[in-house]
C-alpha cells in the first residue's frame, strides 16, 4: 500500500512539466516585449492599443517593464518546477543533477516562501507598469498595488520570523 502511494508522487511530473512549458511561454513573451521596445526606438511604427498618446520613448520603457514582468514570472515558474521535482519527484538514491543555490529548497514552506518573493517584486513591477500609464496626478487608487505588496512582504516576515542569516 505505501509502495503503491509512494510511486504516485510522480504524478506531480504533471506540474513540473506544464509549468516549464509555461516558463518557456512566459520567456518567450518577455523576449517579444524586447523586441517590440527596440522597434519602438529604432522603427518607430510599433502599434500599441493602450489609447494613450504614449511617445516612443515611453512606449519602449512600457515594453521593457512589460518584459521584466514576463521573466518574472517565467522564473517563477522555473522555481517552482524545478522546487516541485526535487521534493516530490527526485530520488535521492539516484542520479545527482546540479541546481542552483538560487533555486534549491529544503522543504514546501521555502518554495511557497520564494514564490511569494518574487510575486511581491511582480506586484511592484506592476506598480511601476501603471504608473508610466497614467500621465495624470497620483491618486488614492495607485496605492493599492503598492500597499498590497507591503503586507505580502510583512506577512511573510511574520511567517518566516524575520531575515534568516
């Protein structure tokens, strides 16, 4: 009965492979914002539906920030799969693959510790991405992203007892 639970953990392969396949996805876009920041600058006929008078300039900051975003979120993914695989899928007794320090956990609790990192850096990203948008004055509304990414960020503190050195 064990073997037979024990042998269903590679149904997370599921998980590990769909979320390469979106971190590829997710790369991919970023490079297509690139791509559309350096044809803003140097074409300068790249279509955007944004309905601002945005200049070239700042449509091309607005496709690079857009870009970040998308690598952030593909290396989340990255994270998360390669996290998923070495705790559930990976068998110790067989052969060693390398990681990254910067990808390594040790248990669930640092994975979902990392992905809540980086979601609180996309939330900030995001922050940014509507401030280039809106040409007006700040207002009350354009604190919320920011605000919410403070209480992410203490919220995890609390979880984690603070900095860990």
């Amino acid at each position: 009965m064990f073997n037979l639970l024990f042998k269903m953990r590679y149904l997370s392969l599921i998980a590990v492979i769909f979320s390469l396949a979106g971190a590829v996805l997710m790369l991919y876009i970023g490079g297509g914002e690139v791509v559309s920041a350096f044809q803003a600058m140097i074409i300068g006929n790249v279509e955007h539906q944004l309905g601002n008078d945005l200049s070239l300039n700042e449509l091309a900051i607005l496709k690079l920030v857009e870009a970040t975003d998308a690598f952030l979120f593909g290396l989340v993914l990255l994270i998360f799969a390669s996290g998923i695989y070495v705790l559930f899928i990976r068998d110790e007794g067989g052969q060693s693959i390398t990681i990254p320090d910067w990808m390594k956990v040790a248990d669930i609790g640092e994975l979902k510790g990392k992905l809540a990192e980086v979601i609180i850096v996309m939330l900030f990203v995001r922050f940014l991405k509507e401030i280039i948008l809106d040409t007006g004055l700040l207002s009350y509304e354009h604190l919320v992203l920011p605000a919410c990414a403070v209480l992410l960020a203490l919220a995890l503190k609390l979880m984690h007892g603070g900095p860990q050195r």
